[in-house]
C-alpha cells in the first residue's frame, strides 16, 4: 500500500518567537532557516525547514506534514481517504508556497490533529551548518524525527484505523506500564520507514496535543552537549538523561518554550520490516529518564563523601 514515506515538518503556534528562536538554535543546535509572514523556521538538514514556527497562543502543535513518495501515490493516498469518507482539501499555492512542497492536501486524523500530505519538500538554498553540533541531526530516510501525540480519549481503534489502514503506518511495539497503583501509560507506536516510530499515542494527562517531538543526533557528544546547555540557561527538564527499552534512544527531554517537550536523542532503533515482530514491553524506561526534582532530591540526600567534613 503506497501511503506516507516520512515525517517532513512540522508546524507550531507559540506565544514567544523570540523564546523559540534561543531555544531551537542556541539549546538545540538547529539552523534559522528564515523569517516567514508569521515566524519563523529551523533547519536540521539540507531541507528548507523541519520546524514551522508560527506567532499564536496555541503553544502547541499545529499541522504535521507528511511526505508522500510521488505524485501518484499521493493520488492514491487521497482517494482512498476520500473513499473512507475522511474530509481532504487541496492546498493552494499560497499553502504550498509556506510549506516549500511540490503539491499538499490537508486533512485532520480523529484527534483533530491536522494532517498535511506533500510531495517535494525543497532544499535550502544552502547546505545544513549548526554552530553548536559536532555531528548532525539524524534525518533522511527516517524523516525529520519522531512524535507522541495524545489519544485525548479518542479509541486506539479508531486513530489506528487512520494511521494504519489510510496512511499506511506499521504498528511498532506497545508499552504498557502501571506508574502508580491504578495509573497505567498505555502507548502505541507506529512506524512508515526504518526509524523506530515516526509517531506514537497514549492517553497522558496533557490539554495539548504533542507531548513531545523527538530529534536525534549523530554524535552522543552532542546529547551531552546540548544537556549542559539547556541545563545551564535555566531551561525546565521534564527528564534527565535515560534510555527507552523499544526503540533504545538515550536521551533527555527538556521542556520547549510553549510547555511540551523535545526529546533529544542519539542511536535510535532501525526496524527492518522482515524480521520484525511487533511485542508489548512492560516498561517506558530502561533506565533513568527520571523527573529532574527527584534526582535532585536523592544527589542531596546523599551523605558526604567518607573523610570529608560534613
Ligand atoms: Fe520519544
């Protein structure tokens, strides 16, 4: 079935430009891309933009864009949307003109989310360059990155019916772990390429509708790095260095300026479709990724090193 190839863009509605712009290229490692009417956009590849950042008082996120393989496939893609009764308008070349894509389609999956389905995402105009990364971000075939996006009591059945029998992702692996007596994380990751998930759903108690996005880099430095200076501006954590057990990303997630989270990983999973079985894993974390209150509290709580005055 010829459905989404990759995650491209996405496209945000924050109440601070200016908080983002510090944010995405002096925490991150991200490139400006350029000023647009209402914003502005960040790089992390030779692609135009990978974040649309836009002026508003969502501070959530606003349209993902996928990537569709051609022209025919897109063709193909809308119809059978169209054929299950799913609402898609053609962009104009205004939209198209924003989003720097050949052609777009925008529709919405059953959370309300809106969905953009493109072809020919451009190039800039000039190669990738950060002034913070020793590497680069880990794009290409695996898309722009990966995302968890909130169910918002919306049935498994029916997001997955769009994201798998319409769109054309893969079920990844579940994770399904009782935090506290009676309180569950039930998420559900989906693939469309190599990389582990392109997105993934659960109910978590958040109003917004993106708990985090996730870039990954290519040098693990670069996680430490960006660490040490998210850490040191002062910039809220929602958790500190940990791995995941289904995709094995290590990685902290530091919260943006609008309130949700970036993860910022390095050596991410690569599925191949051939041997892959799909399994249900009892935990979120392998290890750390703890709230950044508790690890303070228990480095404070530690007793002074043996000899020294107390
Ligand atoms: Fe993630």
């Amino acid at each position: 079935m010829s459905g989404v190839k990759e995650l491209g863009y996405v496209v945000y509605e924050v109440s601070s430009l200016t908080d983002w712009e510090h944010f995405g290229v002096e925490l991150l490692g991200m490139q400006y891309g350029e000023k647009t009417a209402d914003g502005f956009t960040l790089r992390t590849d030779e692609k135009a933009h990978r974040w649309v950042v836009t002026e508003g008082t969502a501070d959530d996120l606003v349209a993902t864009g996928y990537e569709v393989s051609d022209a025919a496939a897109l063709d193909a893609l809308v119809d059978r949307l169209r054929a299950a009764g799913i609402e898609v308008a053609e962009g104009d070349d205004t939209l198209a003109a924003a989003r720097k894509v050949e052609r777009i389609f925008v529709t919405a999956d059953p959370m309300g989310n809106r969905v953009e389905l493109v072809t020919g995402l451009a190039d800039a105009a000039t190669p990738f360059e950060s002034a913070k990364l020793l590497g680069g971000f880990v794009t290409g075939a695996g898309g722009a990155g990966h995302q968890v996006l909130l169910a918002h009591g919306v049935s498994r059945e029916t997001y997955l019916g769009f994201y798998i029998d319409l769109l054309g992702f893969k079920i990844s692996d579940i994770i399904v772990e009782e935090l506290a007596p009676g309180v569950v994380a039930d998420l559900i990751f989906l693939h469309c390429n190599g990389r582990h998930h392109t997105v993934a759903f659960g109910d978590l108690p958040s109003p917004k509708k993106t708990h985090h996005f996730m870039v990954e880099v290519t040098d693990i430095r670069d996680v430490g790095l960006a660490y040490d200076r998210c850490m040191d501006a002062k910039q809220p954590f929602e958790m500190t260095l940990g791995m995941h057990p289904n995709d094995q990303m290590f990685s902290f997630y530091v919260f943006t300026p609008s309130g949700f989270s970036i993860e910022y990983g390095w050596g991410g999973l690569i599925i191949d479709d051939e041997t892959w079985e799909v399994r249900t894993l009892d935990k979120l974390h392998s290890w750390g990724h703890r709230p950044p209150g508790a690890v303070a509290e228990l480095l404070a709580a530690a007793p002074a090193p043996h000899g020294e005055a107390h």
